[in-house]
C-alpha cells in the first residue's frame, strides 16, 4: 500500500513538473512569437525579449541592427512591441505619407502617471482632446513666443543674466548650465504666468532641481513601461514615479490658483489667462470641449511647454559652449561675423539673424552633431499599419531613430567631426532644411516649439559670443568636455563641466 503511495505521489509530482515545463515553455515560445508580416528583427531571450540589447546608447545599437535587418526592424522588450525606423527616406515616408497612423504614444505606465491619466500633449495619444490642447498650445506659442514679442522676452531676461554675471569673477571656473537654465526658466515664466521674477527666484531654482531629479532618478526608464505587472511592486522606479508627478506639477498649480483669484476674460496676460478664457467660453456654452479643459489639463499644457522647451534649449547650449572651447577657431569665427553684423554695443535682434550665416550654421552643426533627442519621443500606431511590405500592429511602439539620419556617412560629408560647413552651401548661404537632418521631428507630433527654439538659440549664443571668450580651465586642457552621460533614457546629455567665461575686451 505504501509502496503504491508513494509511486503514485511520484507520478503526481512528474505529472506536474511536466506540465509547468510545458507551461513554461509553451510562455517563452509565446513571448517569443510575433504576429504575422511584424518586420525582421533580434529575438532576443524569452519573456524578456531584447532588454539586454537597450544598454547605454540605443540609437547607435539600432544603427548597428539597421546594417543586418534593414531601415525598418522590430523586436520585443517584455510584452512591448517595438519597431524602430531608420534613416531619411524611411522615416520622412512614415511621418509625412503615414502622419496619423504613426501619430500615437505609447500608453507606457510612467507616462500615463506623470500625466494624470494622459491628460497633456506630449504623452498623449492621437484623439480629439490631445488635437484642441495642440492647437491651443499652438496658438499661445504664436502669440506670447515669436517675432518681437518673443525677443522681447529673451532681453529683458539677458538683461537679468547680465546683471548676475557681471558680480561674478571672470577668472574663475564656471558650470554654465545654471545661467542658461535660469534665463529659459525666466523667459518662460514671464510667458505663461506674467510674472517678471528675479533671476534667482527661489520657486524656479526648486523648480529646475526637481526636473533635473526626475532626469537623474529615471534613467534608462521604467521597467513597468515594458512589464505591464511590474506597475504593482513596491520598486523604486514606481514610487519615483508618483513622487516626483506631485513635486514637479506643484508649482504650476500654485500658478492657476493665484490666475484663477485676478482673472479678467478682457485682458488676457499670459498663456494661462489665454488658457483659462479657453475653459469660460467652453463652461458658458456648454459645449462638449468643457470636458476637455478641466483644471489638470490647463496645468499639464503649460507644464509640457516647460519640460519639452527650457531642457531642450539648454542642453544644446550646453553642448555649443563646449564645442566652442573644443573648437576655438569656429569660436573665433563667429565671434568674427558677430562683431562684424551687428558690433559690441547692442543686443542682438531677431533680425540679424539673416546676417549671421557661420554662426546659425555652427548652431544646427551643434543640433546634428550632439542629436540631444536621438530617437525623439517615442510614437506608437493608432492602427494595424501597413508599412514597406510590413504589417505593424495598432499600439506598437515606433521610435524613429533621427540619429541615423545625423550620422549617415551617404549624406554628411564626414559626419563623426564638428564642421559648420555641413550646413553651409557654397555660397556662403546656411541650408535651412538638409535632406538628413530633423532635429524637431517632422509630421502630426513634431516640435510645437521649433521656431521659438531657433529664436531663443540664435539670440543667446550670439549675445554669449559677443561678450564673452570660452575657455578651458587651467589644468583641464586634455579633459575633454564632450562626455555624454551613459545609461540615459532621457537623450543625449553631456556630464557637468567647467569652463572659463571671460569678459571680451
Ligand atoms: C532645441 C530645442 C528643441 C528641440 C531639439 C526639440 C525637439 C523636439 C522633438 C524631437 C520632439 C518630438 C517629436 C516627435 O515626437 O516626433 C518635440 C516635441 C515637442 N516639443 Fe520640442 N524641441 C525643442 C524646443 C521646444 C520648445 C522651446 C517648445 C515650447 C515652448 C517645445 C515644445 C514641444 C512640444 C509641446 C512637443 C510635443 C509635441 C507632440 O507630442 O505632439 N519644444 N520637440
């Protein structure tokens, strides 16, 4: 009897091993599979797919995997389906002959948190609500950030900056970032809220630490993005999340409370009192956008205009100051052409650009060469897309990979070195639209803010330019300050550096 026990647990416990053998096979083999026409691509390992393969620096792993699969590639990262799109003609054809149905954004966990549920334009998907805020975002853009209203904006700031600068002792070292950060924060402000702050306002520096926290702290993102089930652990990306949500909106909802008590639908200040006479109107006719314009939505517009437009802006300041310590003839040679067009004693102006061709051609050499956002944001199919011979199915996750487009070798003459020639014909005339080059995107998502960010760009490096000379710190010559930080999902960031910002005689 015993004997027969025992043989029959035995078989019991094979019978069950077996089937979670099975069962665990039958999931790697699920998780593996793909549907039908999906494109070519790495298999990766079960149930995780190729998450090994996203170390630092996708966009130059996905440049390798275009050489094997081809310019469309797909592969899976946990239950995610991804497809990446590579170089121009590829990525021009899906943006522009394909907008809508590559207009999506993936419904990632941290994204749908930071949002409140996908309540803003940038993580939004494709749909109604997300179309009126982009078309008020728009609209706010065109009138409070461009031509002389925009610089406007940007001299009273440098005005700001100049001051602080001047108290400081041009001898000594100095990480530029602050400053740059600073006057985009102050420009902005003034914009959507009406305030003039001080340019050490205590609420924008907490502000701009919070943001850069949030950059530190997500890294190579979030790993419930990719693990739907991995939302529900107690790990610290998923609390960071929801932490760093209450910190970094706070101040922009202490702004609406305060627009809220003065507002006056006759005297529309600033992007939130446009905002808000946006919400009356929708409220007194009762019409079906009401819904659409809640409080959390006003806030979250404005918050995407800062998060999408200060970092960015600064980060490619930041890598042209360290170009122009690195390259200090360029530096000479727009320093040459700036005193030149527009001399010593004024502020530049938004006209001067057309007489400053080396000096816009160096700034969009310094966007192609540093491609801060190399994979832009990323985008997913609002539908089953037929695409190149490929079936993608409705929600993959598609990132176009710009930096392939950046560092083509068929269509930069020597793409790895810094040349502002890359932009200039022979005529000494800046190439406005280069074939390869996208730096703000293109189609239904592109940059909302890409005229405002080539205002702000050209007039605060030619304003940094015409006072003062880069330099590298005494004893630092062979450090070189272009380190791009690893293991960044956020883009192409470079480490903190010093230099020596000496005022020009
Ligand atoms: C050098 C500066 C900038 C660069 C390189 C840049 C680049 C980009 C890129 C690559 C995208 C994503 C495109 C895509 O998803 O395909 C984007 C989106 C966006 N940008 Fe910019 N941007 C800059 C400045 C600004 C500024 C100054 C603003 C506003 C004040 C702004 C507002 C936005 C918004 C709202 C979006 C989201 C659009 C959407 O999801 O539909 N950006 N930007």
């Amino acid at each position: 009897m015993t004997t027969l026990t025992s043989v029959m647990e035995s078989a019991d416990a094979v019978a069950l091993t077996l089937c979670g053998v099975v069962l665990l096979a039958s999931l790697a083999v699920w998780s593996m599979s793909r549907p039908r026409g999906f494109p070519p691509g790495p298999l990766g390992v079960p149930i995780l797919g190729s998450v090994f393969s996203m170390t630092a620096s996708p966009e130059e792993i996905f440049v390798r995997w275009s050489k094997q699969y081809g310019d469309v590639f797909g592969f899976k990262v946990g239950q995610r389906m991804i497809v990446v799109i590579n170089h121009q003609d590829a990525i021009r054809e899906a943006l522009l002959k394909h907008g809508i149905e590559f207009a999506g954004r993936p419904d990632f966990f941290s994204f749908g948190v930071f949002t409140y549920g996908f309540k803003d334009i940038i993580f939004s998907s494709y749909s109604d609500t997300w179309k009126l805020h982009h078309k008020f975002a728009h609209s706010a853009l065109r009138q409070f950030a461009s031509g002389k209203r925009l610089e406007h904006l940007l001299h009273g700031s440098i005005a700001k900056m100049e001051g602080y600068l001047s108290k400081m002792d041009d001898s000594e070292p100095v990480d530029p970032k602050l400053v740059i950060t600073l006057l985009l924060y102050n420009v902005m402000s003034t914009m959507c809220f009406g305030k003039d702050y001080d340019f050490l306002d205590e609420n924008l520096i907490a502000w701009k630490e919070n943001n850069e926290k949030l950059n530190q702290e997500f890294g190579m993102g979030v790993a419930a993005d990719f693990f739907g089930w991995a939302q529900y652990l107690p790990t610290p990306g998923v609390k960071m999340v929801h932490r760093m949500r209450d910190e970094l909106h706070r101040f922009v909802w202490d702004e609406l409370d305060s627009h809220k008590k003065n507002f006056d639908p006759d005297n529309v200040r600033d992007v939130f009192d446009m905002l808000l006479l946006a919400q009356k109107e929708a409220a007194d006719s009762g019409n079906q956008d009401a819904e659409k314009l809640s409080d959390t939505h006003l806030v979250l517009t404005v918050s995407n205009m800062f998060a999408a437009g200060i970092q960015t802006t600064t980060e490619t300041l930041y890598w042209a100051l360290a170009f122009m310590v690195e390259h200090r003839d360029i530096q000479s040679r727009c320093q040459a052409e700036i005193d030149r067009a527009i001399g010593r004693k004024r502020v530049p102006v938004v006209d001067d650009r057309g007489s400053l061709p080396y000096t816009e051609a160096t700034l969009y050499e310094v966007m192609r060469y540093s491609s801060i956002l190399p994979i832009a944001v990323p985008h997913a199919t609002t539908c089953d897309v037929n695409f190149r011979g490929y079936r993608i199915p409705k929600g993959a996750v598609v990132m176009f990979n710009t930096y392939s487009m950046h560092y083509d070798p068929n269509a930069w003459e020597s793409p790895t070195s810094f040349k502002p020639e890359h932009f200039l014909e022979d005529d000494g005339s800046v190439q406005q639209h280069p074939s390869s080059f996208l730096p703000f995107g293109a189609g239904r998502r592109s940059c909302l803010g890409e005229v405002a960010a080539k205002t702000d760009l050209i007039i605060i490096f030619t304003w940094l330019l015409q006072n003062y000379c880069f330099k590298t710190v005494p004893g630092k010559e062979t450090t070189s300050l272009l380190r791009v930080i690893e293991n960044s999902a956020v883009g192409r960031n470079l480490e903190n550096y010093e230099l020596i910002m000496e005022m020009r005689k």
